[in-house]
C-alpha cells in the first residue's frame, strides 16, 4: 500500500511538475500517463472527471487528481495524489516569490513567459479538440456544443448556468429516449 501512495504522489509530482496553463492544458498529460500508461482509468473516466471537476469548486487538475488517487486508494489515496499534483506549484511559487522583483525587469524571462503562452495555447486547443472529439457522440451533442459555445462566447451567459442547463437537458434527453438506466458500479 505504502508503495502505491509513493507512486500516486510521484506520478502527480510529474504530471504537476511538467504541466503549464491550467487543468485544461493537463489533459494530454493526464491520458498518457494514467489512461495510456498506467491504466488507473479510462478516457471516459477522466472526461467525466474533467467535466465533475468543472461543476465543483476548486482547480481542476486537483479535483482529477483527487478523483483518480480516490479511486486507487480512497481517502489516503486522494491525499497523496493532491498532495503530489500541488507540490510542484508550491516550490515553484515558493522560488518566484523570492525574485519576482528581479524578474519583472528582463528581457529574457518576459520573452520565455511569452513562448510559454503559445505552447499553452497549442496544449489548450489539442485538449479541446480531443474533448470534442471524445465527448459528442451523438447529434445532440453537436446541438448542445453549438448552443453552449453561442451562449457562452455571443450572449455571455455564465459558464454555470449554461452547465446546468446543460446537464438537465442531458437527463431529459436520456428520460425521454428510454436510456436512463443505473449504471453498474465499478468493480476492483
């Protein structure tokens, strides 16, 4: 067991360690090395943590982390996996405070921190795309990623509001198709 928790927290170091721009930009990151590499969940089990994530409070990349390090090893688990994700930021945070006064000054640093916002981007639209991709399935979908985004981007509805809406939307689709239906519990 001990063994396990010091892997959860390694592997969320890492994944903490190496990730810029957010639990969006984590994406990637998170399904290579815990759907691809390790088997600790599904595709469908981190969308479904992403998308819990957007709904509770709190940054998503330690909402997921939580999740999956829940699910290995219950509530030690989600520590040491939460623990694991922050602990690189902490540092991180932890030495800019120290110099933030040297760094606002040269030129070297604002231009890295430039470069950086454009490989975030390119993180941020891959994850997007690969959302889209994995997450519309049927024409509903297509029909809720349409009114969501114009809700969102045109008629500057909250985010919240249009999750809600959303996911009452989603349960009557499924009441009224006759597919809302338990789903089986996970087995260990």
């Amino acid at each position: 067991m001990v063994k396990d928790l010091l892997n959860l927290y390694f592997v969320f170091f890492k994944i903490g360690a190496v990730t810029f721009g957010g639990g969006y930009a984590m994406l990637p990151i998170l399904e290579r090395e815990l759907v691809d590499k390790r088997n600790w969940a599904t595709s469908d089990d981190l969308m479904d943590y992403y998308a819990i994530s957007q709904v509770t409070p709190g940054v998503i990349a330690v909402n997921v982390s939580t999740f999956v390090g829940f699910r290995r090893r219950k509530i030690i688990g989600g520590i040491f996996a939460t623990m694991g994700v922050v602990t690189p930021s902490i540092i991180i945070i932890t030495l800019i405070s120290l110099f933030i006064s040297n760094f606002e000054s040269i030129v070297w640093v604002q231009k890295a921190l430039k470069g950086i916002n454009v490989a975030v981007t390119a993180l941020l639209t891959y994850a997007v795309f690969n959302f889209a991709r994995k997450s519309i399935k049927k024409w509903w979908g297509i029909i809720f990623y349409a009114a969501s985004f114009c809700a969102i981007f045109f008629l500057k509805i909250p985010s919240v509001a249009v999750i809600v809406a959303s996911a009452i939307a989603g349960v009557l689709i499924a009441y009224f198709s006759g597919n809302l239906k338990k789903v089986d519990e996970v087995q260990e």
